[in-house]
C-alpha cells in the first residue's frame, strides 16, 4: 500500500488564520538559520513516490478518486482521460463550478500521509485556445482536508485565468473562508509545487524556461492524512446570484458558459524534509532561495 492510511482519523485540524511569514531575526534559543548548502532536495521515491503518476497510460486513472464520488457530490467533470485527447497527458475540462469559500468544483485526487511534495507541469488553455475568456477559469494542485464539506479546509495553487488572464492563484481556505493571491505569469506551460513539511505549506511556480518562485507560506496544523490531488474550475461568471449562496450552487449544476482545458504532463510526489532549527514561515531562517531547494525536485 502507498501513503494512503487505512480507518479513521480522529483528529481535526485547520489553517491559521493569518496566512504570512515573518522576517524576524532568529535569536539563539529559537530557529537557526537553513543555508543553502544544508538544505536537501525533497526524496523521490518510497511509499509517496509510488503515487506519481506519468499519464503514459489510460489504465493510469486507476490511481486516482473522484471526490464527486467517495463524499457523494455534484460530478462537476465535462471530460477527463489519460492518453487519449492529448497524448501522455492527463486532460480534464470541468463544468461551471469554483472552488472558492464553500462553493466545490472539480477535484481528483490520492489520500496520502504526513509531509509531501507534490510537482505537476500544467497547460491552461481556453477552449478555443489562448487563455480562459470567464473569469476564474484555473487549474493545478491542491490539498484538501477529507471530509471538509461544512467547514472547508485546502491550500491550492493554479494558473489560468482569475480577476484577469494569466495568472497563478495561490491560495488557502479555513473553515469556508478563502484567502486567495494571484500572481502575474506568461501563458503555456507551468511548472507548479505545492507542499507541506512540518508546519508549514509551501506554494512555488516557475514559468517555462524560467526560475522558481514562492507564491506563498502558510502555516498549518491540518491533519496527517489530506487529499492531495488535480483541481480545475471556470466560469464564476455564470453564477451571477449565486455568488453569495454556496449551499444553492452546490446543490445541482449550474448552468453556463465553461472555458477551461488542462492538460497536465504529470504529476510527481516526494517526501520533503527540513531540520529541527529550521522555522520555513521565518524568511530570515530559511530564504525563498533555500526553500526553493528544499520543496523542489533536484534537476527540476
């Protein structure tokens, strides 16, 4: 069996509130400082590695769960397959939906435990090409807590469309509360990685043929065992009175003008690792480039 964990997780957590780094000075009986020579690039392989997936093969969709399915929802999803509309990619084109507060959207996904790091090369196109004419229309990572429908719990970072075209959105959800933050980036194809070590969640992007970058850091005390997995949405447009009601929009499907193709090359899992002394929501303990290191696959 990979990281996934058989019966009940009893424990119960959520985001923190506040969502930001500190740049405070590590003193000698709190952080040390992580240099960049100390820093180790996240472990391939093991339980974790054996959930990343190349989308070489249709039979690969046996590795990955609806979440329409397993909590009883809405099945949002116009298409989705593997090696078929595009070749050695994943390809998936949501219906009208948002993952925003309470409002759900589309969510595939493997339940897997404690720290990882999850590296995807993502393409967001509209439907007849270039970028998503709704407004957002994203696709990429994220990492829900299971069982969440009351209170919503999930870090996310996709790429897309949001208020305007091309941008990445990071963002974190507590108890239905989103908190998101977008971010100026070229259209094509991204690289995206979105991780936890710790207590902390860690969101970075890189642009083709460009470097990496942190989106955000967000501290968290979500539980060992998180849905870690493929989101897309689109088209917040055609909710019009329903932006303030999730209960109604979730309820049935909406009906609208959907504008979202991803194709995703794969998606690739490991185990992330940092030092006892190392606090990664201090930027003066551990810099963007060292967490840089740390949350993204060597050679990457």
């Amino acid at each position: 069996m990979r990281a996934k964990v058989a019966g009940v997780l009893a424990v119960v957590g959520a985001l923190s509130a506040c969502g930001t780094t500190t740049t405070a000075q590590p003193s000698p009986t709190g952080p040390g400082v992580l240099t960049l020579d100390k820093a180790k690039a996240p472990e391939p392989g093991g339980e974790v590695g054996e959930a990343s997936t190349e989308f070489q093969n249709a039979t690969d969709m046996s590795m990955w769960t609806k979440l329409s399915e397993t909590e009883k929802d809405v099945d949002r999803i116009g298409k989705l397959d593997i090696n078929k509309t595009v070749k050695g990619s994943l390809y998936l084109e949501p219906r009208t939906s948002a993952w925003f507060d309470g409002f759900r959207g589309p969510f595939v996904y493997q339940e897997l435990a404690g720290d990882v790091l999850m590296y995807a090369r993502v393409k967001v196109e509209g439907k007849k090409g270039g970028q998503p004419k709704r407004k957002f229309s994203l696709g990429g990572l994220m990492a829900r807590q299971p069982g969440s429908y009351a209170k919503p719990n999930w870090v996310s970072i996709t790429t897309g469309t949001a208020d305007k075209s091309g941008q990445v959105e990071v963002k974190y959800t507590q108890d239905g509360s989103s908190k998101p933050q977008e971010l100026a980036v070229k259209s094509g194809w991204v690289d995206l990685a979105l991780g936890r070590v710790g207590r902390v969640f860690v969101a970075l992007y890189r642009e083709e043929g460009g470097k990496w970058k942190v989106g955000r850091r967000w501290p968290s005390n979500l539980p060992d065992v998180l849905q870690w997995g493929i989101t897309a949405y689109t088209d917040w447009d055609s909710y019009n009175l329903l932006k303030k009601d999730a209960a109604k929009a979730n309820a049935k499907l909406v009906k609208g003008v959907p504008d979202l193709k991803l194709t995703v090359d794969f998606v690739r899992f490991l185990r992330p690792e940092l030092p006892e002394y190392a606090d990664a929501l201090n930027t003066a303990s551990v810099s963007d480039e060292v967490l840089i290191k740390a949350m993204t696959p060597a050679g990457a």
